[in-house]
C-alpha cells in the first residue's frame, strides 16, 4: 500500500515549480515592479513598489502563480488620491496589456502578462495595527512568513493549498468564501505539517481557535466573544483580525 506521504512527495514534484518557470515568474514579477515604480514616478507619487503575495514568500504552485505588486504610499497622501492617483500609476504600469479595474475595498488593477495574472495594489505605509486600508496588513504579512517558514514548510503550504484547490474550499472570495493563501500559511505554520492539518482538522469543534502568537493567553472565551466564528485563526501580525473570517460554515464543513 503506498502511504499518505509517499503519495505527497510525488504531488510536490508537479505543483513545486521548476527552474525556468521560477525564473521566468520571478522575472515578471521584477520587471513588473520596474514598470510601477517608473509609473509612480510619471505621476510624482512617492512610493515604495514591493513585490508581495505567494511569489515573494515562495508559496505559490507551479502553473498557477499570480504576481502581486504593491504600491506603498505615504499616510499623508489623501484617501481620494490613494483611490485615484494609484490606480492611474497601475494602468500605466500594465499599459500595453489587457486589464480590469478591480475593487474589494478599494480600487485596484488586475492585469494578464505572457499569460500570467498581476494584481497592482494600492496600500500605505503605516506602522503596525495603525491601518488606514485593508491592503495595509499584506507587507506585513509577507515579512511574516517569509521570518518563519522554512523550505520544508513551503512545500506543506503547497500540499495543502492544492489540496484545497481540489475538494474546492480554496479562495477568499465572497463567490467561495474559502481559504485563503495566507490562512494556509498560518495553519502550516501552527501544525507543522500538511498530514497534521487534515488529521487536526477532523477533530476540530464548532468553534476551533488558533492563537499562533498567543495574544490571547488561551483566553478563549474572551476570543469566541470577540469574533463570533465557526473557525477562528487570530492574526499573528494583528491581534484584532480573524484569517479565517471569510470562511463559511458550508466550506469550512467540506473540507472537515
């Protein structure tokens, strides 16, 4: 019989991506940062253009990366520049490619390059926990995972995002209200191991808390209180904020 893990190392070998498409993602995403930052500075807007998301922490799947270019501006700059000034800067930066305006709390730019999907995203440069927008927190959370996981927990993050990808509980989206990426990092980052997280998963309650940072000093009640969920994974870069508060209980109830 081939065991649980024997059937994962042979998953890795077709979700890790390779050398060339490494390069060739990694590539892309450079010189889509380039392109944003030369846009900025058309449109005189000081900003710092990162490249964030699973490429900068090395999670994504091969075949499926999206490149997420953030445009991080001053906290002085207006609530209605942040909105309009920004999203002129993604434009040109995608000029010459297909794109659509997106908009979750603010505008943003999705556009397609060689094939490959780029979001350029609008935040500010803010201290942690003082938000001024919901993109705000990606920085952080990117230098989060990117301090605390290692190569072997990369390639747990990958079985497990594939495997929610297959029994489809993966996606933050309203239409999905899923999983997101970075709520798989923090499981992977709690229970060591993809096996761990399915084999945990069966035995969660109606209301599972994960507190990777301990704020709350196992203060459960205080935390079911407070947020009100079927599953609830404090942030471990902000105290105030369920990962998993997008995920329905029709979902959450699938992939258990």
């Amino acid at each position: 019989m081939v065991s649980a893990r024997a059937v994962c190392t042979q998953v890795l070998r077709k979700i890790t991506p390779k050398g060339a498409e490494r390069k060739r993602i990694i590539s892309l995403a450079k010189r889509m940062q380039r392109r944003a930052r030369k846009a900025a500075s058309h449109f005189k807007l000081k900003a710092e253009v990162r490249i964030d998301g699973s490429v900068a922490k090395d999670t994504w799947l091969s075949g499926e990366a999206d490149v997420d270019i953030f445009i991080q501006v001053h906290t002085k700059l207006s609530r209605e520049k942040f909105q309009t000034t920004c999203l002129e800067v993604a434009k040109r930066a995608a000029e010459g490619h297909s794109w659509i305006e997106r908009f979750a709390e603010h505008p943003y730019l999705e556009t397609w390059v060689d094939g490959t999907r780029v979001n350029i995203v609008p935040c500010y440069a803010v201290k942690r926990g003082k938000w001024l927008s919901a993109t705000d927190r990606t920085p952080f959370h990117t230098w989060y995972v990117q301090r605390h996981l290692t190569g072997q927990l990369k390639s747990e993050v990958r079985l497990l995002k594939r495997f929610m990808k297959g029994v489809g509980v993966y996606g933050a989206e309203i239409k999905i209200g899923g999983f997101s990426g970075y709520l798989c990092e923090v499981l992977i980052l709690h229970y060591k191991s993809f096996l761990n997280v399915l084999v945990a998963a069966v035995k969660w309650g109606r209301t599972q808390i994960i507190d990777l940072e301990n704020y709350y000093q196992n203060r459960f009640d205080e935390v079911k209180k407070l947020f009100e969920a079927p599953l609830i994974i404090i942030d471990p870069i902000d105290k105030g904020r369920n990962v998993a508060a997008a995920v329905v209980e029709n979902r959450l109830d699938e992939f258990i």
